[in-house]
C-alpha cells in the first residue's frame, strides 16, 4: 500500500517466500485500507488518516512511502499468525520510503547506498534524522513503527 503526496493509498505487497508480487491476494486498495485500519488503528479512520498525513508531511516530493508487512498481509510474517496475535501493540508497522535521497539519511545498510536497514528496535540508530518521525509515529500507533528507505531501482526488483 503506497502514500504519495495526494495521501492516494494503493496495494503493493510483495510476498517474499515466493518472489510474486501478492496484491491481488490481499485484496483491492479499499479492502486492504480497511484491513490496515481495522487490524492497526482499532477501526478508526481518523487515527489512520492522521498517520497517513504526518507520513505525507514528512516525505519530500518525489518519494513514495510504502506500508509493507502483516498489517497489509493480515498474518505474520513467514507465518499464518494473526496481526497482533500475541496481544494489542504487539505487531509493528512496516514503513518504506522508495526513491529520492531518502536512502542519504540512513547510516546503516543491507546494500550501502541503496537499501537501508530499518529504523526499528533492532537498529535503533539506523537513521538519526528520522528517530523523532519514528517517535512520532509510534506514540500515535501505540506499536512499534520501522521505517526504512530504498532506491526506486530497489523496490521495483521485489
């Protein structure tokens, strides 16, 4: 699921055990919205709007940010759990920005320069200048917000 600067979401999840792009799986941009709402934002549509829209502030033009992960998918990971299956908050939120200097504000890479490691728990100083964003974010999900960036390049070989 994609936020452009319009704040447009549309499907875009890719199914890392088989290498296909799972779109069509998870269902049309207005069900997956709704699955993200329900599953991460209690049912609110408001509470999910606004985080659309501090993301939307935040992104320069030019980047588009992606949802990725069991928020979209519904499930875990590698796995048929649940979101949340191990109680309220327990999931995080996927973020992925894709495209422009993004990928400049991180530190820590899986491929240097191209795709960075998330901003998470894991890798909490991955990008400084994005920790009070992912503060931000965090504080209004009540979960575990990871951000991360790529090159378009990237993204578009998932």
């Amino acid at each position: 699921m994609t936020v452009s600067q319009s704040s447009s979401w549309a499907p875009r999840v890719a199914d890392r055990d088989r290498g296909r792009d799972e779109a069509s799986e998870a269902g049309s941009q207005s069900e997956i919205r709704e699955r993200v709402t329900q599953l991460a934002f209690g049912g609110d549509p408001q509470r999910f709007k606004e985080f659309v829209r501090v993301l939307s502030e935040a992104t320069p033009d030019g980047v588009d940010v992606i949802l990725r992960g069991s928020a979209v998918t519904g499930h875990k990971f590698g796995s048929d759990d649940p979101f949340d299956a191990d109680g309220p908050g327990t999931s995080d939120l996927d973020v992925t920005f894709v495209g422009g200097d993004m990928v400049m504000l991180f530190r820590e890479f899986h491929i240097p320069g191209v795709h960075s490691v998330p901003l998470s728990e894991e890798h909490p100083f991955a990008s400084p200048p994005l920790g009070p964003l992912r503060d931000r974010l965090c504080e209004m999900t009540s979960r575990a917000v990871n951000l991360q960036a790529s090159a378009s390049l990237v993204q578009s070989l998932r």
